[in-house]
C-alpha cells in the first residue's frame, strides 16, 4: 500500500488487528468506533457469523482530517482468529502498515496464541513482509480476568514477544488500553515515513 | 451512589488526535523534499481540444473569394 501520496496530498495507514480467535480483536475496533465523534463517525463494516464470530474481517476507516496539508486516514482491520481463515488472514494483511497482535492472557490459551503469532509471521513473510521490521505492538488482553486464570504480563512477555516490541495490558471490552495501543503502533507506522529507506529492511 | 463522570464524547480519540496529528506533522516535516511538491491542479479539459473541433475559419471555407472570375468563366461557357 503507498503510505503517502504527494499528488493528491494523501496518507493513508492500513492497520490489522491479529490474534487468535476470541481474543479481543474486534473488541478493539468497537471500542474505538465508540469514541469517534459523531461528525467523523463513517461505516464499521463486520461481518460476523451467526455465532457472533468474525467471519471476513471487520473495517473501520478513520478519518482524521487534514494535517499539515495532508488528508490522514487510517485503516483499521481485524482478521478472524479461527484457524480455518487462513487465506482471509493473508488476504487482509496485504498492504498492510502495522500490526497490533492481541493476545487472549488466559493460560490455557496461550497455544493458541502462539500458533496464531507464527501464522502471522508466514503470512507476512508470504505477503513479503519481514517479520522482524514490521511495525508490532503486543496487546495483552482480559487482564480483568482472576489472576488464577491469566498468564502474568512478563510471562506473556517472555513467550510471545521476542522482538522486545511496545507491549500494553488491556481490558478492551471496558477500553481499557484500546487508544494507548492504536496509539503506539501509530506512532511506529508514521516514525516509517520519516525513514522511507528503512523500509522493509 | 456516587457515578463516575462520563467521559466527554470523543475524549480519548481526541487526546489520540492530538498525538497523531503531531506524528504525522514530524513526519510530513522530515519529507521535506517530495512533501513540497505543489499539489496537483485539478484538472481541466485542455482548451485545444475544444478549439480542435471548430470549422476551420478559412478563406475558401463555402465563401467564393474570386467571384469576378468565375463570373466570366460562366460568361465564356455560356457562349
């Protein structure tokens, strides 16, 4: 995807929320829907099975407005976490800016959402992405659970985030950490237009 | 039973605006070459075209210049 388009004055970031299924992903997205001001308020599209699963991937366009001279956008996508949805899951992340991998803290989940960070890693690295440079941030999410039921943040840390990347603890059904994450890789994906060369290197 | 206060609407988008419209003013900033490129004109049917599909205005375009001599060529093959 071309992040900046000088002629017509336009930025444009495609953002994917990823992570196992029931993880928290869409959470994520309605949280942020919820806070948008009426006036920027456009479409979240979610197709969701009759199970309430995300069965296509969810959308929500972000229309910042115009900043120094140039109209911002942003582009938030989930894709569905279940295991059979691969090939949408490699579809969505096309073009894709920077990732936000939302991590079920459950401890019994945490296969889950290992197998889930090497599937992205495959599909970034099929979609040629270098896994290793992409913009990620970690989110850890249900930290409201009992503690008895949740992995500690450093043992999340520890397993999943070895790339040592910005890491939040949330509890995105009440919004907690929701901003704070789109906030960080936002942060990262516009640090890369300052360094267009570093790009996927 | 006391009530928290409701957040203001769009509170924390507007905080997360406010960090990112700087982000992107950095950014835009830093792109000093290739972000002072004048923005495109919009554009506009080229004036060629539409003078192209004029009848040209010439001297021979249905009006008769040499009248006088074609008179008398009419004149020579009446006789």
């Amino acid at each position: 995807m071309s992040v900046v388009n000088y002629g017509t004055r336009e930025i444009t970031c495609k953002i994917v929320y990823y992570g196992p299924g029931r993880s928290g992903k869409t959470t994520n997205l309605q949280h942020v829907y919820s806070q948008l001001p009426e006036e920027r308020k456009g479409k979240m599209v979610s197709l969701a099975t009759e199970t309430d699963r995300t069965l296509f991937f969810d959308f929500l366009p972000l229309d910042l407005g115009t900043i120094s001279g140039f109209a911002t956008r942003f582009q938030l996508y989930t894709v569905p976490g279940q295991v059979y949805y691969a090939a949408t899951r490699k579809l969505v992340l096309q073009g894709v800016d920077g990732v936000v991998f939302v991590a079920d803290s459950q401890s019994r989940q945490l296969a889950e959402n290992i197998e889930s960070l090497q599937d992205l890693h495959a599909n970034l690295a099929d979609e040629g992405f270098d896994p290793r440079t992409i913009p990620l941030v970690m989110q850890y999410n249900k930290r409201d659970l009992p503690s008895g039921e949740i992995s500690s943040v450093e043992d999340l840390d520890e397993t999943l985030n070895f790339r040592g990347v910005p890491h939040y603890s949330a509890v995105a059904v009440n919004g907690k950490g929701v901003f704070e994450t789109l906030r960080s890789i936002s942060t990262l994906v516009l640090a890369r237009l300052s360094a267009p060369a570093a790009k996927g290197s | 039973m006391a009530k928290e206060p409701e957040e203001e609407e769009g509170g924390e988008f507007a905080d997360f605006l406010a960090d990112v419209s700087k982000e992107v003013a950095d950014a835009v900033e830093s792109l000093a070459g290739p972000a002072n490129v004048p923005a495109e004109e919009p554009r506009t049917t080229p004036v060629v075209a539409a003078e192209r599909k004029k009848t040209p205005a010439t001297v021979d375009s249905g009006v008769i210049a040499e009248w006088p001599n074609i008179a008398d060529r009419l004149i020579e093959e009446v006789r």
